[in-house]
C-alpha cells in the first residue's frame, strides 16, 4: 500500500461537545482503534482533504503526541448535508494480523475487442480484499490487452500472493461488450451478403 504521513493531536473530550468544538475550528475528530487501546484524536480538515482526495488506498502513519501509529481508513462520517467528514475510524495495522480494505482496479493495454469496435466495462472500480498488511499491494492491476468482444474477466482470474479478494468469484470485474454501432455494421454486411 502506497504510503502518507499525517499529523494528530490527542483529545481530552471525547463527548459531542468536545467534537463539536473541534469541527468548529477547521479538525475532525476521530479515533484509532485495533491495538491495545483506543486512541482519540483530532487531525486537521485542510490535512485530511488531501489525502481523501486521492483515488489510492492509503497506509496512513499518523502522529499523535509523538507516538506514530500504522493505520488505513475503517470509515468515515459525513454531514449528509454538506458532505464534509464528521468523524474518522482508523484501524491500526498490526504485522501479521489480517484487515479488510479496498482496493482500485487499473486497467493495462488495450482490448483488442476495443480496437474491433466493443466497448470496455469496468464493473469494479474498487474491489475489497482481505490480507496482511504487509502482503496488500498498491492497487489491482487487470492487463486487458487480449480481451476480445464478449471477453470478461471475473473475481476468480485475478490471483493475489497473501491477499483474497472479497467480491463474489463469479462477478466480472471488466467486460468488452459490443456496441450498437458494431452490431449495426454487422447486420449491414450481412444484408449485403444476402443480395450477391
């Protein structure tokens, strides 16, 4: 997992008054939790804005009070009015202990059933998966380039070393389907066999 470094400040009031007061001067409150003790803490908006802003999944190595702490992303609140962040859950990582994230799908190279007029459909943006921490890698690369139209390429083909995917076996991650314009060629040059 790519990796960020980030800057936090403990909290003494952990109750909505304490949160409510953090949030009004530009923090988010959160806690980190998955080790020995649970750990309140408060990071700035402006801070947390950049790195939610970026597509990757994210080992976060968060400072507070001079302990740092491996941690990702368990969930995040939001306002459902604003859709500002509201609360921050980090799991802290620990070797050898297995968690739950999610990760991007990278397309590489070019279909063939694309250069034949199909249409590329990337079902999965993101998918889930389950592993170490130190076994989860950057994202999921789907290498595309001998996909014909009809081709698709499922949850099962996608082989992980010390990470499973969690999506159903059976789900298809990228598919190359034909287009309308590629049927409509096709029934052209059909019609026009029949008339010879």
């Amino acid at each position: 997992m790519k990796q960020v470094s980030l800057s936090g400040s403990s909290r003494e009031n952990v109750g909505r008054k304490g949160a409510a007061e953090l949030r009004k001067s530009g923090r988010i409150p959160g806690v980190i939790y998955g080790g020995q003790t649970q750990v309140p803490f408060s990071v700035s908006r402006n801070d947390w804005d950049k790195i939610i802003a970026r597509p990757d999944t994210l080992q976060i190595n968060i400072d507070v009070n001079g302990k740092a702490y491996s941690t990702i992303i368990q969930e995040m609140q939001l306002n459902p009015v604003t859709d500002l962040v509201t609360h921050i859950d980090l799991l802290e990582l620990i070797p050898g202990k297995e968690v739950r994230t999610t990760l991007p799908v990278r397309t590489v190279g070019v279909s063939e059933g694309v250069r034949s007029g199909g249409k590329l459909m990337i079902n999965y943006r993101k998918v889930r998966v389950s592993g170490k921490p130190e076994a989860i890698p950057d994202e999921i690369q789907v290498d595309i380039s001998a996909m014909k139209i009809g081709d698709m390429i499922r949850v099962r083909d996608i082989k992980l070393d010390g990470c499973k995917v969690l999506e159903a076996e059976a789900s298809a991650i990228v598919s190359v389907q034909v287009t309308r314009a590629a049927m409509a060629d096709a029934a052209a040059a059909a019609a026009a066999e029949k008339k010879k």
